[in-house]
C-alpha cells in the first residue's frame, strides 16, 4: 500500500475522532484505531514515513502515530 494512502486513511480517521471535545481523547481514538485495525506492515510504514518527516499528515494523526506500538517479529 503506498504512504500517500496511508496517509490519506490516517487524516480521514483523524478527521472522524477531531469531534471529541477533547484533544487527547481524539489522539488516542485514532492511536487506537489504527493499532487495532491495521496490519503490521502498515504501521511500521506510516511510523517510518513519521520518522522521516511525515508529509501530509495532519496535526492529530501526527500526534497519534507517534504512540504507536509496533510489533515485534
């Protein structure tokens, strides 16, 4: 799957949880979501694409990808 759309996923999930009324409650809505729902190869690309600068995400997905657990092999 490419970064840009792993990135467009993780702004458009970012853009679901952006109505919790609070802010760290919608970081960890999206931190949660994608740890549950997405695959390992996955998350090890958006948190790399992260590492690297992470262009094109937004504030929030930002925040939350970088809470992120990988997992181990």
């Amino acid at each position: 799957m490419s970064i840009e759309h792993l990135v467009q996923m993780a702004n458009d999930i970012g853009h679901f949880f952006a109505s919790e009324p609070q802010r760290a409650d919608a970081i960890d809505g999206i931190a949660g979501h994608i740890q549950r729902f997405w695959d390992p190869r996955m998350l090890r690309h958006i948190t790399t694409h992260l590492k690297n600068g992470g262009a094109g995400l937004d504030e929030l997905p930002r925040e939350a990808i970088a809470r992120l657990k990988l997992p181990s092999d």
